[in-house]
C-alpha cells in the first residue's frame, strides 16, 4: 500500500471510540494535557463500544451454567452466544473448541497441559515469554531467531526434518509455536508458510495472535493453524479473559486444566471412599468454576466492532500511523529502530527503538512527566528476542539520571511506542516531536532511581 492510498484511508477514517481519550494527567513542567496512550502492545484501551455493552448487561448479571432463574439464564444465553461470536471472528472450523480463559499465557499454558506426553515442542527464541516459556515440561527446542521470513521457515523445516526419534521408534507428535505479530519490532511472521512447513512435516502449530488480531484478521482456515491464542486485553476488551480455539482432540484426551464445578459431568463416590468424575468433553472441560461471562462478552462486543469498523478501513489507517512514526523518527539521527526483517516489512503498529546516549528509562519517564506521553521500556517480556537486537548481554540497567550508553555504544533495553485502532493523529505527531526535542534540548526535569523505575524528581 502506497502512502498516499494510506493517508487517503485515513482521511475518511476517524479513530474508533475508546476509554480515556479525554483523559488530562499533569506535566512537571507546570499544567495538564491530554494522556497520549501509546502503549496499546501491553494493554489497549477499551472500546467504547465495549464498555457501553458490558454496562448495558451489568444490571441482568448472574450465574452462568448453574440457575433456572431469568438472569441465569440470559448470562447462559450470552456466554454461549459470545463463544459462537469468537468462533465467527476466528473463523473456526465446524469442530473446533473455543475455550474462554484468562488471557494468552494462560491460554498457553493451557495447551502445554494438554499436549501428548512425548510431545515435542519446537518454538523460535523471539517468542513473547508467554509464548515461549509454557513448554518447558516437555521435549522442547528453541530455534534461533531468523533475519528473514524466509530463513524462518528454513529454520523451522531443518528442525522438523532433524527431530527426535520417539521411544517406540519413528516421530511422535510435535507442536509447533509462533507469533503472528512481534511484540517488540511489530513485524508480521509468515503463519501461513510456517503452518505449512508444520504440516508437511506431521506437526501441529498454535499462534499466539495477542498482537495480530487488534490489527488484523485471522482465520485459522485461512491461515491453516491448529489452534489460536489471543487476549481480550489487547483486543480493547480489558476485563480479564483470553481465548483459545482450535483443535478438540488433544484438548478432550487430557486432563482438565483445573478441576472443579463446571468442568465435571458426573461425581460418584467410589467403593474405596474416593470419588469416580466423569469430565465434560466440550470447552467447559476446560473451563472449571464460574466463568468470567462480562469478560467474554467483552471479547465478543470487540470481535463484532472490528468486524464492523472494517480490517481494510483500520489497516490503512494504522500504516498511515506506522509511516508517520518510522519516518519522524528517521530523521532523529540518535534514533536507533529495531528489526529483524528489515525496513520493508509489513508490520502492525508495534516499533521500539534505542536512543543513543539515553538510558531507555529516563527517556520513557521524560515521554510521560514532561509531555503526556505513555509508551513502554526495558525487554518488554521477550528478553531473548530484545538481546538479540541490541547486541547486548544481560545486565542490570544503569542509574535513570545518567546515561545508559555513550553515543554507538550497545543499549541494554529499548523503549516502545504501541498504538492501534483508537490512537489519534495528534498522539504520533506529538510523540515524534516529543522524541526530537529530547535528542536536540535534552530532559527539563531532573530524574532519579525509585524501585528500579525512573522517575521525576521532587
């Protein structure tokens, strides 16, 4: 897509509607401006579509899978209906499982339960920790991270073809797993080759889509995935829940992920004194105790928003975002953005990014005390991934009021701007002059170290 073609997306495109766009927060400097929230990779700002429908239900609130009674059963009704709705928005297979949990981690860490016991697990050191660390129970390789897609998908058809041989002789299961979008560069992975190289090799694929689904379509049809992890929180649904859909085999042959009301059929006693469960074999076998109903109704009010706001519509909007970003900071020569796939990569609105001679803290704390400016900085939860970018080796982050690194020396952290569906115009270009002051006239305020953060002095 060309600039132009963005910027004309844009022009007929206002940002969609979301919580605390009004909000003002004070300066050091003196007054008050309005919070420029550009730290959507973390958590997005809910909807206001969202937050509007989980208002309209919160009066009919009431136990779901469990009463006769009216409210009941419409939280029943709305459970069930905002699992239909996910299924929808993914694009699910008729047998597939959606399975509502508390977020990508623990959908993960679902799934890792769940795997075959002589499982072998394959995923790219450049995973977000959520991604990368549930695995570590079983027979599990770590790829080394991949400098184009291509060599990501060679990277990954070496491994498969060079796997373990199982007990019983010939290959057992394996698991392969990858993000759809890089939290840390924002840089879109090759789901579709990587799913085919899987296959083609007897494996199975999960993708974690915390950072592709605000920003794109998925479809684990499409796509050809087996299952799909995402978090409501990143998906403008901040209310505690996260899904995981795909494939019901694996999921039905094990145990439940915790055991309890809900996810039980059927408890006897035993003769022995003991007692016999009978386990659901449908998403509820997953989903033991009361489920958070306002919390999946929130991911289905986002899923049915974006769909209607328009992926095309909000895809051109957000690379004309992206544009003004990379090329603002282009011309901060102490500006330093981080990639693995390089400058032409399509990407979602995720970029991070050094600044020589500033320790990443204190530019960060400067971002938010002296312009109204939220982003984020340190490893951003993929410590592996961010070492690898800046070349540097696990350390403790100097003092905020010094600088971290002279000029063309190596950082230790980055710092990173997030954006998305609800970000303004005014936020980008105040952040990309906000940036250019920094590096030219340096922090007005004096800083210091408080429990390992920067922050303003008094």
């Amino acid at each position: 897509m060309s600039v132009s073609t963005a910027a004309s997306a844009q022009s007929v495109c206002a940002p969609l509607p979301v919580l605390g766009r009004d909000v003002t927060v004070p300066l050091v400097t003196g007054g008050e401006v309005t919070y420029a929230a550009l730290d959507y990779a973390a958590s997005a700002p809910a909807l206001q579509r969202v937050w509007d429908d989980v208002a309209a239900y919160a009066p009919y609130y009431g136990s779901v899978h469990r009463g006769a009674g009216y409210l009941s059963q419409l939280s029943t009704d709305l459970f069930e209906n905002a699992r239909r709705t996910v299924a929808e928005f993914l694009d699910c297979r008729a047998d597939d499982q959606v399975i509502f949990t508390r977020s990508t981690t623990d959908s993960l860490n679902l799934l890792a339960r769940a795997i075959p016991a002589d499982c072998q697990v394959f995923v790219f050191e450049t995973e977000h920790h959520a991604s990368l660390l549930p695995w570590q129970d079983a027979r599990v390789t770590y790829l080394n991270a991949p400098r184009t897609p291509q060599q990501a998908v060679e990277t990954l058809e070496r491994a498969l073809a060079d796997r373990t041989v199982s007990i019983e002789g010939g290959y057992g299961p394996a698991l392969v797993c990858v993000t759809g979008a890089s939290n840390v560069t924002g840089e879109l992975w090759p789901v579709r080759e990587l799913a085919a190289a899987a296959h083609a090799h007897g494996a199975r694929i999960v993708l974690d889509a915390a950072q592709l689904a605000p920003h794109h379509p998925v479809s684990i049809q499409d796509l050809d995935v087996d299952w799909v992890a995402f978090s409501g929180h990143k998906l403008y649904a901040p209310f505690g829940s996260g899904v995981l859909a795909g494939r019901a085999d694996w999921l039905v042959a094990a145990e439940p992920y915790l055991a309890g009301g809900g996810a039980s059929r059927k408890v006897t006693r035993r003769e022995d004194g003991g007692v016999a469960v009978q386990w659901h074999e449908t998403a509820a076998r997953h989903e033991a105790g009361s489920p958070n109903v306002i919390g999946a109704y929130s991911i289905a009010s986002a899923c049915k928003a974006l769909t209607e706001a328009g992926f095309d519509t909000l895809v051109a909007r957000e690379q004309h975002l992206i544009t003004q970003v990379r090329e603002g900071l282009a011309e901060v020569p102490e500006v330093r953005i981080l990639s693995l796939f390089g400058d032409d990569a399509p990407r979602v609105g995720v970029i991070s990014f050094v600044v020589d001679g500033w320790n990443s803290s204190h530019f960060a704390a400067a971002l938010s005390a002296e312009y109204g400016i939220g982003v984020r900085d340190g490893l951003f939860c993929a410590h592996p991934l961010v070492r690898t970018l800046l070349g540097s080796d696990p350390q403790i982050q100097g003092e905020c009021g010094a600088p971290e690194a002279a000029p063309g020396e190596k950082s230790l952290n980055a710092i990173r701007v997030s954006f998305g569906a609800g970000t303004p115009d005014e936020h980008v270009e105040r952040f990309v002059n906000a940036v250019r002051e920094l590096v030219t006239d340096g922090a007005q305020w004096q800083y210091r170290t408080e429990d390992g953060r920067c922050v303003p002095a008094v």
